[in-house]
C-alpha cells in the first residue's frame, strides 16, 4: 500500500466551480500536511500549510485534516484559469523529509 | 520576496559524466533538501541536510551522490557517474530553523533543474 494516495485526474472544471481536491494516508505519524502547486516544468510552491485536525481557509482556499479518517483536503472555491496546475499533498512525521502524493492535474476552463 | 534559486535551469550529460546542481537557499533559512521527480512520477525526496552534514537520506541516495554547502550561501548535490535513471528534475528546497508548529516548517522549492543523462 502506498503511504498517500492522490487520484491523479485529470480534473477539470468550468470557471467558477468548487474545486475539491483529496488524499489519503497510510502512516499514522504524518503528522504535518501541506499543499503544494506545481506548473508545468517549475517547482512545487506551497499553498496551505495545516498541523491539526479542522479546517485552515485562506482567501479562496480551504484545507482540511481529517487525522482519524486519515483523509486530507483542499478547496478552491470560485476557481480560475490560472489555478489550472498539478496539485500535490505532501506531508510528513516528526522526520523533515515529505512524502508527497502523485499530484492531481487541474485544468479550470475560461 | 525571497526565494530559492537553482541553477543551471537545465543540464545534458552524457552517461557516467559527473554533474553538479547548485542551489542558493533562502538566506536565513537553515535546513536544505534536495528531491527529484522522474517525468511523470511523484516528487521523490534525496536528502537533506543541517549544520554541515546530512541529516536524513533516501534509498535513492546511494554512493553515486553526495552534498555539500561549499559557502554561506551555495548548497550543491553532485552525481558522480550519471545513469540514464538519473534524468529528472532535480529541486532543491530550504526551511526555516524550526521553532514549534508554526510555518517555519515548511519547505520552500526552487524552480528546479531538468537533467537529462544521454
């Protein structure tokens, strides 16, 4: 079994949709879960930063911890095109190093 | 707003020649990773390292690679005899000294450097 799990897509949405973006775990000593945003050919940037259970909302954007389930997830509401990108869960346990997900192809229609 | 660098942006070798990719992390951060992502594949973490040594290591991380911080500012991973395998876009990432559970710990990625081993 994988430790994360993220459906890779492709996604895509009309402008102004709700955008829900999911991963599951295995490890249950991840303990830090991040967001991160990848377009093409550049470097991965982050996005949402969460330690606990609940939810964290920034601007458009919403992460949520769910740790019993072992499911985490990011929300973008009143998506662009220029969210079109490959997102990527990471997270990690008392180590430093992340474990990231697949990535999962966003492409937000005009 | 400060950001990591890498260079160079893309790099060609041929099989068994050594390469170096450099890095400058943010400036006053402290901790530094190297990860790769094989073309289509999931980003893949290397290494990282703190006060002049490594800290942490994958399994990818054989004896084939090695890093270093040669100055204040460059953070370098080197391949000694590249393998066609080694094609991949290589990120250095750099994180702030951790002080709780706050967002200094998370890791910020430099743009990244397309290696292609021939």
């Amino acid at each position: 079994q994988k430790e994360v799990e993220q459906d890779p897509g492709p996604l895509s949405v009309p402008e102004g949709a709700i955008v829900s973006l999911n991963c599951t775990y295995s490890n249950s000593a991840f303990q830090y879960f991040m967001w991160y945003r990848q377009y093409s050919r550049k470097g991965p940037e982050l996005l949402m930063y969460t330690y606990s259970s609940g939810n964290k909302e920034d601007g458009r954007f919403t992460a949520q911890v769910d740790k019993s389930s072992k499911y985490i997830s990011l929300f973008i509401r009143d998506s662009q095109p220029s969210d079109s990108a490959t997102y990527l869960c990471a997270m990690r346990d008392s180590a430093r190093q992340l474990t990231f997900g697949s990535g999962t192809q966003l492409t937000v229609l005009p | 707003e400060p950001e990591v660098t890498q260079t160079p942006s893309h790099q060609v070798t041929q099989m068994g020649q050594e390469v170096i990719l450099r890095c400058v992390p943010i400036s006053n951060h402290l901790y530094f990773y190297w990860y790769r992502q094989i073309l289509g594949q999931k980003v893949e973490f290397l290494v990282s390292f703190y006060n002049n040594e490594i800290s942490e290591k994958s399994e990818i991380f054989d004896d084939q690679f090695s890093v270093e911080r040669p100055d204040g500012s460059n953070f370098t991973l080197k391949i000694r005899s590249t393998k066609l395998e080694d094609s991949a876009m290589y990120f250095c990432a750099s994180r702030a000294i951790s002080s709780g559970r706050g967002s200094q710990e998370t890791q910020y990625f430099g743009p990244g450097t397309r290696l292609l081993v021939l």
